[in-house]
C-alpha cells in the first residue's frame, strides 16, 4: 500500500528516461503544486486513484517507433485529465492518438526560434519568436488523423507546439524542453498549463508538508523509540529537528565524531541539538579508533572501507544502549529514492547506501524511518527554515562521508588534519566576510600530498602545498568551479600561508566536473 501522498493537488510527471525528468518535477513544485516522477508503464488505475489535476509525459532517449521503446497506458490519455508531452512524451501521446512519428530531415539539438502561430492558454503571454532548447531526431506528421492542430513551429520543425482538438482528450505537446533554463518562457509555459489549462491553485507549502510529515512520523512510530544517525550536514539534521517536533522524548541521536570533522563541528552539532532543541544526544568520540584503522592507508577507497566499517561498529554499539529502540531515521531524500529503485519511478539502479547507516536497519533490527524521502535539496533547507534550524546549518556546503579523510591526500595522521582543519576555516571565513558562501554550492581546502620551496624571512622553507576548491552547481551531478574575485583569493591565500605553520603554498583548483570529480578523492 504506498505511503498517502503529501498534498490533494498532484500533477504526477511520468518518467520516460530523460535526465530532466527530476527537473520537471521541481519545476512543478517550485510553482506550489506537488508533483512525484513515476514509471512509464504505470496502470492509468494508479494514477487515476492519485485524482491528479493533470500529467506530464516526460522526453526520453528513445524513439518512439524502436521496438522495446518504453511506452505508457494509452488509458492515461482517456482519463479527462489535461496531458502535456514534453519532446519523447508528446511524440508518444501523438502516436497513441493516430499520429505518425519518423525521422526528421532536419534534427534539433539546442536553441531555436519558436514561430507563434495560435497564442492559446498553454502559450499565453509567451513572445513570439521566443528561443526554446530542443534536443530530438524524429518528428510528428499527420496531425488531423489524430485530431490534433499546430500552435507554433520553428524553421526545422513544423509542429514544435501541438493541441488536441477533442476535449475526451485535452492533450498538448511541446517539441522542446520548458523545464530547463534554456528555455526563457519554459517556466511560464508549465505556469500556464498548470494554472490555466489544469485550474490548479498552487497551495503546495513547506509548512503544510511539515505538518503532514509530523503526523505521518507519530502514525508510523507509535510509542517506540527513534534513533537518529546525527551528522551534523542538513539532512540529517532537519530530519532530527522535524523527528523532534513529531515524537519528543522517544527521539535519541547518536553523534559519532570520527576525529576527521572540521574543526568545532562537534561543539556546533552539541549546542544546537542539544541546547536548542533540548534532544537527547549521545555523541561517540572514536577519534583514536578511526586514526588507528587508518594508520598508513592512502588508498581513497580503503580509507572509505575502514571508516565506514568503524562507523557501523560505533553506531551499533551505542544504538544498543537506547532502550526500545525500534526505529532508524535516516535523511533519504527523494532523488536518492529515484536513483535507489525504491520509489514510484522504478529504476533500476544500484542501491545507494551511505555510511552512516548502511546495513544497519538489518543488522539491529530497526525498521527505517524517512521523513524527508518526497523532498529534493533545496526543499530540506526550505523545511529546515520552517522548523527553526539555524542558518549556519540549513545553509551548510555538503561535507563527504568519510570528512577530511578524503581530503587529506595520502595517509591520515592527526597532524595533517589539525593542519587542514586551520586551512578550511580560515577559507570559509572569508568566503562568508565575502557574502560568496550561497553564491558557491561548495567550497573547501584540500591538503596535497607534496611539499614545496618557500621562502619565509629570508629564509628556505619546504612545507605543504594546500589548494583550494570552490564549485557552483544546481545538481551537483555536473559542477564549474566558482570564479571567486582575484582580491578574496590573495587574501585566503595571505592568510593561510601567514597563519597556518607547514603551508607555504596555496593553489586553486580549475577544474569543472566532468571531467574532474567535486572532491579530490
């Protein structure tokens, strides 16, 4: 029986395998209706018991006319609900409704000019001559056929914008991408087809979702007892603060300080659970146990074995101390779910299982608890606002797993990381004296395994070589690195080369992701 949906008002977007398909959903939400991605091939009865308010069909890599290209419940398109086909999606919806689809003489792959012939409402205040991003090889013929008249064209492509004229079937197709953008007037043409076509009223709110996750948490956990795997990044903290708010007392977090934080992360995590929250915290200070697996490893996957590994072991051994223990929260978030195969999409994918917690809901017993599973990233921090959480934790940059292990190059030893930990800091001070820390998605040191010459007071030095990474991204899944003034890097550098004894140099990293990675290991 899946989990009641978390608003009334839904426009679910069937996923048909494009890379944007997460991107229609939050541009969905972003305009205050909820929207979940589901599997090409799910029932219409299934969508039909979500009574949504309309259906995106999203693009694809596919052609519509392959054999085993996905298809969908041609039902869907009977249920009296508006259907907007995104590229793949409306050359499906075309086809099931007796278009032809083939290859294009002329394909599009990037910016074109759309040619407005019939505004409409899906098009309303939309210019003409607007620029769209396309991305296809094939094209739709034979319009009438499937009761369907053009609204808009681009000089390669004479149906980019299609509506059904059979109000049993209220469709409309996009050629193009709206979602990204690439699209200047996407965003209003996804306005239009919500507000006006749909008639949805964009009451999805942050507050109300935290109200309904409150009651969902009490309903789900009952009189047991929650622990929480507290790391200090936004995630899980907003899962403990919203855990908090829903059952009180019968939430234990368990803090597990690998001696591998930056640098007064323990103290900050302790003051704001703590004392500001007033929940009960137990906080494991393994430091010497984590340095002594990593003694002399300066494989970057080993690193990450052994201290995973130590993570579960310290876990468990305070997670047995809480009595009636019975549930594990962890902060799952929705792409997380999509990528894992657990969630209405149905991917098939590897399973992702962070560290902190992977294995242990088998291993002790626990049934797993994920209040933020429906949410994406910047919802968290959103939901973290209305909880109260601090700024200085909503806003945080992600911080890996494994902590500095990855970003000390080379071996791990106490020195290099005290070292480290003087470096980011000073980093993150100006980064914020500079207001760049929400104009950067994530900025840290990085302590390189080579030492350079220096010379200091007249004198030869041989010391560290630190570089600096500074990146800007939306999904973190492609990054550029951050142009950061030339004045803001003198003085970062200045500093630390003057007030961290061992560094004589400071570096900084150009490379986008692809074809480097955001962390150095």
């Amino acid at each position: 029986m899946p989990a009641p949906l978390p608003h009334d008002e839904v426009v679910p977007v069937i996923d048909f395998g494009a890379q944007t398909s997460q991107l229609i959903v939050r541009r969905l939400r972003d305009e205050g209706v909820f929207s979940v991605l589901l599997a090409h091939d799910t029932p219409a009865e299934q969508i039909a018991a979500m009574k949504p308010k309309g259906i995106v069909l999203s693009g694809g890599p596919s052609s519509v006319y392959e054999d085993g290209a996905p298809t969908c419940d041609p039902k869907i398109l009977e249920l009296g609900v508006p259907v907007l086909g995104i590229c793949y999606g409306m050359q499906w919806a075309c086809q099931a409704l007796g278009a032809t689809v083939n290859p294009a003489n002329h394909r599009e792959y990037g910016r074109a000019s759309l040619s407005i012939q019939q505004p409409g409402t899906l098009l309303h205040a939309v210019p003409n001559d607007t620029t769209v991003w396309m991305s296809h090889g094939d094209q739709i013929s034979d319009l009438k056929a499937a009761n369907l008249k053009p609204l808009a064209s681009t000089p390669t492509c004479p149906y980019a914008v299609v509506v059904s004229t059979d109000q049993d079937h209220p469709f409309v197709g996009v050629q193009f991408h709206p979602e990204v953008t690439h699209t200047p007037h996407g965003v209003d043409i996804l306005r239009n087809f919500l507000f006006g076509i749909c008639k949805c009223d964009g009451g999805w709110r942050m507050a109300e979702f935290a109200d309904h996750a409150i009651d969902a948490v009490r309903n789900q956990v009952g009189d047991a007892h929650v622990v929480c795997g507290l790391s200090g990044g936004v995630d899980s903290s907003v899962a403990a603060a919203l855990l908090h708010k829903a059952v009180g007392d019968q939430l234990t977090c368990v803090f597990v300080d690998t001696g591998m934080l930056r640098k007064n992360e323990s103290l900050l995590v302790e003051r704001t659970f703590r004392d500001h929250f007033k929940i009960d915290l137990r906080v494991a200070n393994a430091e010497t146990e984590f340095l002594a697996d990593l003694e002399g490893i300066d494989d970057p996957q080993e690193k990450r074995k052994r201290i995973g590994h130590r993570f579960i072991e310290v876990f468990k051994q305070h997670a047995a101390d809480i009595p009636n223990a019975t549930f594990l929260a962890q902060g799952t978030l929705y792409p997380d779910v999509i990528e894992s195969g657990h969630s209405l999409a149905g991917k098939a994918a590897g399973i992702k299982l962070h560290h902190n917690v992977g294995g242990l809901p088998e291993q002790l017993g626990f049934e797993l608890v994920e209040p933020l599973r429906d949410l994406f990233k910047d919802e968290v921090r959103r939901l973290g606002e209305v909880l109260g959480v601090p700024d200085q934790i909503v806003w945080r940059h992600p911080f890996p797993g494994p902590g500095l292990a990855v970003r000390v190059l080379g071996d791990i030893t106490k020195p290099k990381l005290d070292l480290l930990r003087e470096c980011d800091e000073i980093l993150l001070e100006e980064i914020v004296a500079a207001e760049l820390y929400r104009r950067t998605s994530q900025v840290f040191a990085v302590l390189l395994p080579v030492r350079s010459v220096g010379v200091m007071g007249d004198g030869r030095t041989y010391e560290s070589v630190v570089a600096i990474r500074a990146v800007e991204t939306q999904d973190f899944m492609t990054a550029d690195w951050a142009r950061i003034p030339y004045d803001v890097l003198a003085r970062i550098s200045n500093r630390i080369i003057n007030e961290v004894r061992g560094v004589n140099r400071v570096v900084y990293d150009i490379s986008s992701k692809p074809p480097a990675t955001i962390e150095w290991e």
